[in-house]
C-alpha cells in the first residue's frame, strides 16, 4: 500500500505562490473579501510562510511553501470529539464535513496551524461560479478544512488505471500544487517505495521535517536551500 | 386529601421568615426579573443573528479560533464548583456552620452549568450537528471526555441539590400556599418519620462522598482540554489541579457574593451571620494563596525552561500584549483578596464581599489569558490579527450572566434558599453530636469539667 508523501526543495522555490493559486482553484477554496482577510479569515489549505531565523542583523530569512504536512502521528484527528477528521491507510489525514461540528479543536491542536474554519457562507463572486470543480464539494459554514492531498486526483486516477486494467503509474496522481510548480521545486509520490524519486529525496542530508521535535512525523519534507545545508547557522 | 394540616408558618417559630420569599413576592422582583430577562432576549437576538451569518460575526480569526465563548465555558463551569465542592466538603467534615449555607452553594452549581455547556454550544460553528456527539463519540478527545464528567456531574449535582430539598418541599407542601400540586409531587411523599429520615441522611451523605471526585474530575478534564494539546504554555502537567484551585476559588467567590446579596434581600441577617462570611474568607484567602502558588510554579518553570516558543507566549503575557490584562489578574486574584482578608480584624463582611467580586474579576481574566495567548503565538509564522470580542459575543456573554442570575433568584422564589429543617435539626442535635465528638478524642474526658451542654442533651 502506497504512503503518500511530498518533497519541497527550497533551493529551487522561487515564492511565486502559483501552488496557493492552483490550490485555491483546483479545491474550491472560497475567497475573502479585503476587510475579512484583514481580519484574519483568509482559508487557505497552502500558504507560503516567511520563517525567520536568528536577530537583528543577522537575520535569515527563508520562504515555505507549507501545506497540511498529513503526520503519520497527527496532533489534530486525536482531539476531534466525532471523529470527523482521520487518516486513511495510505496515510492522507482526511476531513469529513458532513459531520465537522466545527468546535474548532483540531485547528487548535495543530501545532503548524493547518486547519481552516468557514466563518461565513462561502462566497464565490462573478464568474467563479462557474470555474468551480466539479470533483471538490463547496463546503458549508461552520466546518473546519483542510489540504486532502488533492485526494478526488487519486480516485480518479485510480480509476481511470482499473479502466485501462492496468495498475496506477508513477505520475498518476499528483496534487495541483505540485503540477503547477514552475521551478519545479516540488515532488510527489509514494513513500514507501524505496526507488521512487520522494523517498530518495527524503533521504538526501538536506532532508528535513518542520517542527522534527514535536514527534509528529510529517509527510512533506523539505530540502534546505544551499546556505542552510548542514544545519545551523550562526 | 390532606389528613391534618401541620406547616403552618408559626409552628416553624422564627424560621418562618425563611418562606417569606416564596408566600410574598416585592415589586423590586419583578422589576430585575425584567432587567434580567432583557438581557436574556438581548443574548438570544446576537444567538440567533450569530447563527444567521456564521462565526464570522464574532472577534474570532486565525489563529485566535478560541475566544471568550471558551473563557465563559472555563469560568461558569469553575462557578460551579462553589456548591457541589464546599457543600460537600462541609458536611463531610460535620461542620456545623455549614448548615445555613449548603443550600445556597448548591443551587449555583446546578443552574451555573447549564451555562458552561450553553458556551460551548455557543462555539460551535454547527450547533444543528450536536448530537455527532453522542452519535460517532471519538473517546480520544479530551472533548468527548468533557460531555462525559460534565454530564455525569450535573446528574450528580441535581441529586445532591434536591435529595436536603425534599425535607422542605414537603413543609411548603403542608403549607399549602401556591403551587401546592408541585410541591406534592416533588416532597415524595415525605412525612418525616425515622425510617425516611435515616434514609434521607444516608443519601445524602453517599452523595456528598461521590460529588467529590466527580467535581474534580470535571474541573481537571476541563483543564485537559488544552492540556493535552502541544502548544505553548497549554501543555503542561500542572493545569489539571492549577483549573481545581482556581474552580474552587472562583466558586467561594460566588459563594459569598451569592449569600452577601441573599442576607440584603431577604433579611436573612440571623441565618447568614458574620461568622459565615468570616469562615468563607477565611477559606478564600487559603485559595487567594494557593492560587499564586500555582501561577508562580507554572511561570517560573516556563521561563526557566526557555523553549523559545513557550517563552515568547510567556513576554506576551508579563511584557508584551496581555501584560495589562495579566498584571490586573495577578492583582485582583492574589493583591487584594490577600490584603482584605489577611486579619481577622479587618476581615469584615464588606471587605469578605469586594475581595470575591475582585476575585471573580481576576478569575475571568485569568481563564482569557490562559485561552487567547498561547493561541495568538502558534510555532508556525502567523498574520499578526488581533482578538477583540464583537458585540455579538459580549451581549451573549452578558445574557448568561443576567439569566443565570434570574434563575437564580426564581428558584429563591419556589423552594426556601436556607435549609429549613438542617437549620431546626442543628438546634436539636449539633450541640450533642459536638460534645460526643469532642469526648470521643479528648484523653480522660470525666476528670474534668468539659463544659455544661447537658442542657442540649434532649
């Protein structure tokens, strides 16, 4: 059984935020208007984050593409009272929305602030009625939401392999964000593959995991640009 | 039906003032129940208008996804342990000057958790989808244990309040003023005879051994809620009994603010003396220490630790954004309690009275300042937004205070808020049961003169 997993080369980022605009697009993310994002209500289920490091001068700074890390060992789906988020066998920690109550108490446990909470109706203004996905429910207010690997990728994926009586590729399924990277910067695949191009990656001595020391074990890995190879700098 | 009508009120004796709220009802009632019911209806409109537009109408962002409806849900269901604990307590320990004020205590613990579990209900972005909860219960969350010790606890709560209430029921009953068909099917049947009083007393005290552990538990799982999370300065071993501490606390407050008004409304002056006042300031002023004891423990061992992610929601707190609203909790909760209640001399019922409003106000504080912080500072960069509470949530807010305190005030209407025949039983037998208990430990007790109490003997 596959372990889905995802490596973000830093080196190669380049920030152009095309992954957040593809995600926002392929999941029917509703938008903000101005006066609620400045409010703190933006949703969205991939954001590239500045992470400091260090003080005043010597201040680094790097840019993270960060999507929900789906942890083997995650913080967020022990404290749902209804079990309404999960993590399936191949490892892609789900949400169920027809039954989030929305207490909004994974969205506190998750140590990477992951989690979005629909404060209003979803908005969809003008023409983006109509560039909704039809593969992506709209979700309703009051529930929280989350990056799902792109999961309506992998069904359709999986089924358009059974369709071809053939087993599912490498390439197959690949998450919107991870397509559209321009730098190509990002990868996907199977974890538990010992000769796919993630698990490889994975490996590499640039290879590490956000917030390592909390035990969550995520999924997404990064590979640390040139100056930070190595580890700390001073 | 009634065979002899025995409950006139002149055979109660003096303790015929006690049904005077229930047979005679002043205008000023209904002038605050109005008052009170407004802001009742004020909280149901910012209700149903929240309900209308989402939790967008309320102060809440990310990361702030927690805010004043936890605060409340915190603060009412640590109120709650005024009764149940103390109540509980006292009569465990047979102390007899509990007797006028067990009563009192209790009602607060049962009205004043229906608001706990309000705020929570509240908070939710999907109030219609409630029953998810006993429908697909997820029992690894500290949530689910919630429902299960705060339902458990009202269960336990309602009992111990109406089993020393059964006694007077029946009296009001007898009585027969209004509702008397109430009053019939509530007393039981009570007609007071040995076997029904040996029975009584047997409950009561099995109940007043098993609320213990339960108001603890309450207390404590509520504490788990963020303590079982890993984020900053939420994860911490102390919170379970630093919650306790403070539930009790904050409940003594109550307690006192609750009896102080009572005595004022209701002329109760002989049944809710100084020395009531004394004692709870006393065991006030031992929670005003333990509180700071807590607090210090706690913040001392986050800032030596020095995680860099602990520590930056520890500034926010002593120097940075939440210091005013943190240094005003460390004053009203520990300062002025402690400098009221000190001596004895200047412990007087009016200082007894301000240090709890003081420590209701720093008790509040300090539930916003355990929930907001820790939430504005995720590990993970975050936009830096700032939670202010809108005015649906402060009118929701306020309306619970208001309706806990009207219904408060109804029940003082139905049922007698001092325990009429505890009151009449400590007339007969306290004096007795002190002097066998002061025998039974003092060594030789016939060589000398232990005091003429022979007078209480029958």
């Amino acid at each position: 059984m596959p372990r889905w997993g995802m490596v973000i080369d830093l080196a190669k980022c380049t920030a152009c935020q095309a992954c957040v605009v593809a995600c926002q697009a392929e999941n029917n993310v509703p938008c903000v208007e101005p006066e609620q994002a400045a409010k703190g209500r933006i949703i969205s289920w991939l954001s590239v984050l500045p992470d400091l490091k260090g003080q005043y001068p010597n201040v680094l700074m790097r840019l993270m593409p960060l999507p929900c890390l789906h942890c083997d060992e995650p913080p967020c789906i022990r404290v749902c009272p209804v079990g309404a988020t999960g993590i399936t066998p191949e490892g892609i920690v789900r949400q169920t929305f027809p039954r989030c109550i929305g207490c909004r108490y994974c969205t506190n446990a998750c140590p990477y602030t992951r989690r979005s909470f629909n404060w209003r109706l979803p908005d969809f203004p003008g023409e983006l009625v109509q560039a909704l996905n039809p593969d992506v429910s709209v979700r309703p207010k009051g529930v929280v939401e989350k990056c799902t690997l792109c999961h309506h990728r992998l069904l359709r994926a999986r089924e358009q392999a059974r369709a071809e009586d053939r087993p599912l590729a490498v390439g197959d399924y690949v998450p919107a964000c991870v397509e559209i990277c321009p730098a190509e910067a990002m990868y996907f695949g199977d974890l538990e593959d010992p000769n796919s191009k993630v698990s490889e990656l994975a490996e590499s001595a640039r290879a590490f995991r956000y917030l390592e020391e909390l035990g969550t074990e995520p999924k997404v890995v990064f590979l640390s640009e040139g100056e930070w190879a190595g580890g700390e700098q001073t | 039906m009634e065979s002899k009508p025995k409950g006139k009120p002149e055979d109660l004796g003096p303790d015929a003032v006690l049904l005077q709220p229930i047979v005679a009802t002043r205008s000023s009632f209904y002038i605050l129940t109005m008052v009170f019911l407004g802001f009742t209806s004020l909280s149901c409109f910012a209700y149903l208008y929240q309900l209308r537009w989402g939790l967008g109408v309320t102060g809440l962002n990310v990361p702030m996804y927690w805010g004043i409806y936890i605060t409340n849900f915190v603060f009412f269901i640590g109120i709650s342990h005024a009764g149940t604990l103390i109540s509980a307590i006292l009569r465990i320990c047979h102390a007899e000057w509990r007797r006028s004020i067990t009563r009192a205590a209790e009602v607060i613990t049962v009205i004043v958790l229906f608001f706990g579990v309000g705020s929570i209900i509240v908070d939710l972005g999907r109030p219609d989808r409630l029953l998810n909860v006993l429908l697909y219960p997820n029992f690894r969350s500290p949530l689910l244990w919630d429902v299960c010790s705060v339902s458990v606890y009202l269960m336990a709560s309602s009992i111990y309040l109406y089993l020393p209430l059964i006694p007077d029921i029946a009296i009001l009953r007898d009585y027969g003023g209004k509702y008397t068909w109430l009053y019939r099917l509530l007393a039981l049947g009570w007609s007071g005879s040995e076997r029904q009083q040996r029975i009584l007393n047997k409950a009561i005290s099995v109940m007043a051994v098993l609320v213990i552990p339960i108001a603890v538990s309450v207390h404590t799982v509520v504490s788990w809620v963020f303590g079982m999370t890993v984020q900053p300065m939420w994860h911490s071993t102390i919170f379970g009994p630093y919650f306790v501490v403070g539930a009790i606390f904050s409940g003594i407050a109550s307690l006192i603010i609750a009896m102080a008004l009572i005595r004022r409304i209701y002329f109760l002056q002989e049944y809710f003396k100084d020395i009531h006042f004394s004692h709870l300031g006393t065991l006030l002023m031992v929670f005003a220490l333990l509180w700071f004891y807590f607090t210090f423990a706690e913040n001392l061992t986050t800032f030596y630790g020095h995680e860099p992610a602990h520590l930056q929601v520890f500034y926010s707190k002593l120097t940075g954004r939440f210091a005013p609203l943190f240094w005003t909790m460390v004053v009203t909760c520990f300062v002025i309690p402690a400098g009221l209640l000190f001596h004895r001399r200047i412990r007087t019922v009016r200082n007894t009275v301000i240090a709890s409003f003081s420590v209701l106000i720093g008790m509040y504080l300090e539930r916003y300042t355990i929930v907001v912080p820790t939430l504005s500072l995720p590990r993970v960069p975050s936009d830096t937004v700032f939670y202010t509470p809108t005015w649906v949530e402060i009118s929701i807010t306020l309306g619970f205070g208001a309706t806990f305190i009207f219904l408060y005030m109804l029940f003082t209407k139905f049922f007698p808020i001092v325990s009429i025949w505890e009151v009449q039983e400590g007339r007969k037998v306290a004096l007795r049961e002190a002097r066998e208990r002061i025998e039974a430990y003092t060594p030789h007790p016939t060589a000398g003169d232990l005091g003429t109490l022979e007078t209480a003997q029958d």
